[in-house]
C-alpha cells in the first residue's frame, strides 16, 4: 500500500500469531496538487493463520455488513446530512493471492464467494517476482478458471463508457494483476526509482515489462475510482438495504401487486410485532406459573423430609439423653458406696494405728526402764518401776552349783551382791551413790 499511494502509512507490521482474524482500519488524509483524497486502509490481520481456517472469512464479512448498516441508519434519520457523512463503506478489495503458481486455495475460493456480493474484489498475486514468466501466465489462467468455475464474480472495469472502454477492455484481459512492491529507491541509469535488487538483477516496481503494478496504480486511482464507489452504492449496498428492509417487513408490492404505503407497512408490522409480544408475554406468564408451582411442590417436599428428619434426630437425642442419666446415677451409686467403703478402711486403719502405737509406746517403754549392767562378771537385767524397788536378774558364768542372784535397787546406784551357793535368792544391799 505504501508503493501503492507512494506514502509511508504509519503502522507495526502484524504478527502471524493472533488466535483469529482481527481487521485494523486507520484513515488518512492524502494530498496531492489540488486533489484530496480520504483514505481509509482496513487490514485483516490474522487471516489464514489459523490450523482451522472455516470461519476465517465471518470478520470480514461482519465489518463489511457494519459499515452498511451505520450508512442505512443514517439514511433512514428524518433529518439526514449525508453531504458531511463520512462513508465507511468498502468500496474495494485487494485480495492477495500467494504466487504458488499451482491454484487458489480452498480458503481463497471461499472467501471471495462470501465477498463478492458485499464489495468490489480485485484480484492480485503478491510478490510476483518469485515465479518465472512462464509459470506466472499459466497461474494467471488458472486462478481465472476456478473463480469461473465455482461461480466467483470479481470487479469487472466497466466498458460501457466510450472513453475508458478500451483501455479498461484491455486491462480486464491481465486480471487478476501480477504486482510487486518496494520502498526502496535505486538508481538505474539516469533514473531514481522503486526497485527490489537481488543478486541476480533489479526489479523495478513500475517496469510494466516486470509486473503489473502500474496498470493496478492506474485502474484503481486514476481511471475507475468514481465507478468503484458507484458500483458499491448501486450494487452491493442496495442488496444489504433490500435485504435489510424485507427482513422488516417493508415491501414494495403487496400480494396483488399493488403499491404498499409505508403508514400500512408501518402499521401492519406494528400489530403483527404487538401480537408476537403478548403471545410471548403470556407463555412466559404461563411458564413462571408452572415453575412456581413445581417450585412450591419441591419445597414442601424438602420441608417434609426435614420435619421427618428432625423428629428421628429428637427421638435419638432422647434416647442417648435417657441412656446418660441411667449410666450418670449408676456411676454415682459406684461413688458413693466407694466413699462409704473408703471411710470404713480409714476408720479400721486408724483405729489399728492407735492400738499399734499404745503397744509400740509401752515396749519402748519397757525398753527403756530396763538397764543391764555387769557386777563383777556377772550380767545383770532390771526392771525399774516407776514405784517400788527396782529387781535386777544377774547371771554370773560360775559353776552350776551356782545360781541367780537378785538384787533390790532403789535407785540408780552400785550394787554390790554375793552369790549363793545355793538356789534361795540373796538378797543384797545396796547403797546410793
């Protein structure tokens, strides 16, 4: 496009990776001597990247169809200014095909059918220098071929006007246009111009020996620009508008081929819509109704199973309630009867302790009022009482003849004893220290 209009239109190049087709449009103001011109470049990014490619071709068609219905509405406005409107509309498309030099590709072939009701197609093979010219003549044929045969209307130039007739009968003879494009400028000979240089030569962009561009340059802007948007007025937009307007109900005769007036086709439409809207309002009415019910029907059916459910949850909880109070009053029954048998064994414990302490007392006792003590060889226990006189057994290791000696003690004091022959008691005395 920038070789086309010799400007650099300001844009990224678009990358092959978009998950569909996505259609760019940027409008320029363009300007040359006295002529103006406002052009408007819309890109579809994306197309035939796609592993599935079947419905590559519904964005094109949807922005197509949007701009004809922004103008339809506009033109149907009771105040219309469509002298100052900008027109949106496709008035022509460029469709690239790749140089294969084999034939269109299924996606080439359905695209183009869907379009060429909806805008003027042109057709052109991109980069028309990779193929020989040989092999570009035979591709060219074929891709006529296919589009005859499976019924695909491209743009013709129009050659009823005597003036462009010739030429344009001529031009329609090299469709589809085999063109190349460059940016860059080389000096060949004396000359500066648009050129691809390879190892092998130059191409150059507007050599008409070399491609097509500068027929496609001069049918486009300068020879069929008027018919091109004429041709999208008269053609392809009145079929979206006739189709448009059918689809709401407007006609041009009714069924006995009399004129329709637009208040009857008005009125008419407006009863039959009015119909269809209370025949729609009263099967919705019907069908909240019946979900109402089955609604109240599943509610109560749900506050059935909870009534149920609570009573067995109740009846439950009164059974492991009664269960609990029964164990809790046997378990107290265990406890009490265990401090009674506690208090017994505490009772009897104690009682033992103060009997074996009496007893544990009196031998102490015992143990300690009793003294021994040697007498001149002789082992001597006593007893002291607390009263009386204290008695003192004394075994002296003499014959056997001998025997026990007592003593009498008053007090702790020495005593001196004699042994007895025979076995009657001595008594000794003893006197105090």
């Amino acid at each position: 496009m920038d070789t086309l209009f010799n400007t650099k239109f300001e844009g990224e190049p678009a990358t092959h990776t978009q998950p569909g087709v996505q259609l760019q449009s940027n409008t320029y103001d363009l300007q040359e001597s006295n002529v103006r011109l406002k052009l408007t470049i819309v890109s579809t990014v994306g197309f035939g990247d796609q592993i599935n490619k079947e419905d590559s071709y519904k964005p094109i068609v949807e922005f197509i169809d949007a701009q004809f219905e922004a103008y339809l509405q506009e033109e149907l406005k009771i105040r219309r200014v469509l002298h100052t409107y900008h027109d949106s509309r496709i008035h022509v498309c460029l469709y690239f095909i790749a140089p294969t030099g084999h034939s269109l590709k299924s996606l080439d072939l359905v695209t183009m059918k869907k379009l060429d009701s909806k805008v003027n197609i042109i057709p052109i093979i991109a980069k028309a220098d990779a193929i020989s010219k040989s092999e570009l003549t035979k591709f060219k044929i074929k891709i006529t071929s296919e589009l005859v045969s499976n019924g695909v209307q491209i743009y013709q130039f129009p050659t009823d006007d005597e003036s462009v007739a010739e030429i344009n009968g001529t031009m329609n003879a090299h469709l589809p246009f085999a063109v190349i494009g460059s940016t860059e400028e080389l000096k060949i000979g004396n000359k500066v111009m648009r050129a691809r240089q390879y190892p092998w030569g130059t191409v150059q962009v507007e050599n008409e020996a070399h491609c097509d561009f500068v027929k496609l340059r001069e049918m486009l802007i300068r020879v069929n620009m008027e018919d091109l948007r004429e041709q999208t007025h008269t053609r392809h937009y009145e079929l979206y508008r006739r189709c448009k307007l059918e689809e709401m109900g407007f006609k041009d005769t009714d069924p006995d081929s009399k004129p329709f007036s637009l208040q009857e086709t008005y009125e008419a439409k407006r009863n039959e819509f009015l119909g269809e809207l209370q025949k729609k309002e009263e099967e919705m009415r019907q069908m909240f109704v019946q979900r109402v019910k089955e609604k109240e029907a599943e509610l109560k059916e749900a506050e059935k199973e909870l009534h149920e459910k609570f009573d067995r949850l109740k009846k439950l909880h009164q059974d492991e309630k009664k269960k609990l109070e029964d164990k809790k009053k046997s378990l107290d029954d265990e406890v009490n009867a265990f401090k009674q048998r506690k208090t017994a064994a505490e009772l009897l414990q104690s009682q033992g302790s103060q009997a074996g302490g009496s007893q544990t007392l009196k031998r102490d006792k015992e143990k300690k009022n009793s003294y021994c003590f040697t007498v001149n060889s002789a082992v001597c226990c006593m007893l002291h009482e607390t009263q009386g006189p204290v008695w003192a057994s004394c075994r002296h290791p003499f014959p056997a003849q001998q025997s026990w000696a007592s003593l009498s003690l008053i007090s702790p004091l020495t005593c001196l004893g004699g042994i007895q022959s025979n076995p009657r008691p001595l008594l000794s005395s003893c006197q105090g220290l």
